[in-house]
C-alpha cells in the first residue's frame, strides 16, 4: 500500500520521544511490511491540512495518524470522506479508538502491528454530517470539557490533574436541561442532565469505549436530573465499568437518533470526540456501518470470531 504517515508531536507520549529516530523507525518497519512509506512529524496546528491534502491525492491508498484523541479523531473524518485506509499510532492521554481497534498503546510496537496487520471496515457515525468515532455528548461531560479548557496545562499529567479538578466542579454543579428525542421507536420529551450518543454501544469498562466497531448499532445514553450524591454515584458507576445499572440512565441501541433541543441556552455546547463545540437546536445523528477502512493486526471479524469459539470451549472442560 501507499500509506504516509503523520505524527502530531505536541501530542501526548510524542512530546517526549525522539521524533526524529521515531520517523525513521516508522519508515523502516512499514518498507519492511513491503509498504510505500513515508513519514513525516508535524506540529498540532499544521497536521490536519497536511492529512488533507494528502488524502485527496490519487496516488494514496491511506493515511497513519499518530496523536492524540483529536488528532485521530481528525484523521478518522479525512480517512472517511476520502475513502482512504486509516492506521492509529496511540500517541494521547486516552486513546479511544486505538482500544477499540486492540492496536497497542506502546507507540513502537504500534507500528509492527499496523505495517503487518490487515485492512478491515468498521463503523462512523455523525452528528448533522460531522463524522466522529468516539462519541456526541450534552450536558455533564460538556459542562465538565468547558471547565477544564478553562485551567492552564501544558503536559499529559497536566491535562489528567485538570480533568479531575473538572469534574469535582460538575459534581456540585451538575446542568439540567430538556430535550426531545426520537430513537429506536420512541418519541419523547424529557428533563436530562446528561445525553451520549456512542459510535457503537460502550463496553464495560471505565474510559467508556466500545468494544465491539462493527455491531452496526449507536449506543444512545440520557440520565436524569441528578443532584450532587447522584453524580457522585453515577460517576462511581462508570468507573466500575457499570453505569447501565444506574437507575437513572436510560439505554437504547438505535441506528439513528434525532435530538431537539426546545430551551438551548445561547452558549450551550455539546463534545465531538473531546473538542467542545456549539450545540444546535437540532441533532441527528447517524451511524455508518462499515464504511471506515481501518489497518488492524487482525480482521475485527475474525477475532470476534475466534473470541467466540474460545468462549464455549472454556465453559466445557
């Protein structure tokens, strides 16, 4: 294949690796795989016009985008549109997607695991027509981004002390609005202090990605209006991995949602994959299946299905 490469060097671990062994170690292995390689390191600002117009060359069959989550959220939506392959080098704090992929987080094996592993297809979805691949949220954790972009930090330590402080700041603040929402045959109106919609449904695990990238499914989150103990409790929940067991969350596995909005507050804002964005009265969003070609160590398929034949017969001694 003829893959180029883009590494965001203010992201994350790559703050601190030699760029310039990493771009060359990245070139050698790829060529090995028997790839048409090339890598290049950019900055934050100047990596997503460079993924852009290399996707929209002829001669390229898909990009590798190392960063963090907005940086492979970038190059998600690129990767889509131009219907180009994507490689994720997990280079940020949380790394979302490289999780749901099973890519490994150490930014040097990543790269014998994407130059030797196999082209597949899994799910995007969107919000009126903006791809993103992690999730489209309201309320809490909106209200949570806003207060940490508020406090300065300039490291990965930094950005973690300052989500904490954030979300102590949600707990005894939490936002309640009303919203309108049409989904897997139900029509309704509700008060809510928080709304998610996931690219495939979470797994159960504490940095809520989903497991599973291609099961063709949103997953469709609201919970009640809480009062500080209820998001203290819910926020306990999800870091057990078992937020729907929460009585004040609702869950649905719609494959289209349309959310509106009555009482949108002028500066109320919503979360696309971490970044904070305006919120519109209106909201649809959309699931795509299969329609994001991925390089993986193995098909997503076929370790589904080994995972499965595994299963039966470890209950069958």
């Amino acid at each position: 294949m003829r893959l180029v490469g883009f590494f965001n060097r203010d992201g994350g671990t790559f703050r601190t690796t030699d760029m310039q062994a990493y771009e060359k170690r990245a070139e050698e292995v790829f060529r090995d795989a028997g790839h048409d390689f090339e890598a290049i390191v950019f900055s934050g600002s100047e990596i997503v016009p460079a993924m852009e117009r290399a996707a929209r060359r002829d001669d390229i069959d898909g990009i590798v985008a190392g960063g963090g989550d907005g940086t492979i959220s970038a190059a998600a939506s690129i990767a889509w549109k131009n219907g180009v392959a994507l490689g994720v080098v997990p280079a940020g704090t949380m790394n979302l997607f490289a999780r749901s992929l099973k890519v490994p987080l150490d930014i040097w094996q990543a790269l014998d695991v994407l130059a030797f592993g196999e082209l597949d297809n899994v799910d995007i979805a969107s919000a009126n027509g903006r791809p993103f691949i992690h999730q489209f949220s309201a309320g809490l954790h909106a209200r949570m981004v806003r207060y940490r972009n508020s406090y300065s930090y300039r490291s990965r330590f930094g950005k973690i002390r300052a989500s904490t402080r954030a979300a102590f700041g949600v707990v005894f603040n939490p936002p309640e609005f009303e919203v309108s929402f049409e989904a897997a045959g139900m029509r309704e109106t509700r008060r809510v202090s928080a709304i998610s919609v996931s690219n495939n449904p979470f797994g159960e695990n504490a940095l809520l990605y989903a497991d599973n990238l291609r099961s063709g499914e949103l997953g469709f989150y609201t919970a009640k209006p809480l009062k500080p103990l209820g998001v203290a409790r819910l926020a306990i929940d999800m870091l057990r991995g078992k937020f729907r067991e929460n009585d004040a969350v609702m869950v649905l596995h719609p494959a289209e949602v349309h959310l509106h909005f009555p009482k949108l507050r002028a500066k109320a804002n919503c979360v696309m994959d971490g970044e904070l964005l305006p919120l519109e009265r209106d909201v649809t969003v959309k699931l795509h299946p299969g329609e994001l070609k991925v390089l993986v160590k193995q098909g997503l398929a076929a370790q589904e299905g080994e995972r499965e034949r595994r299963e039966p017969a470890a209950s069958h001694p």
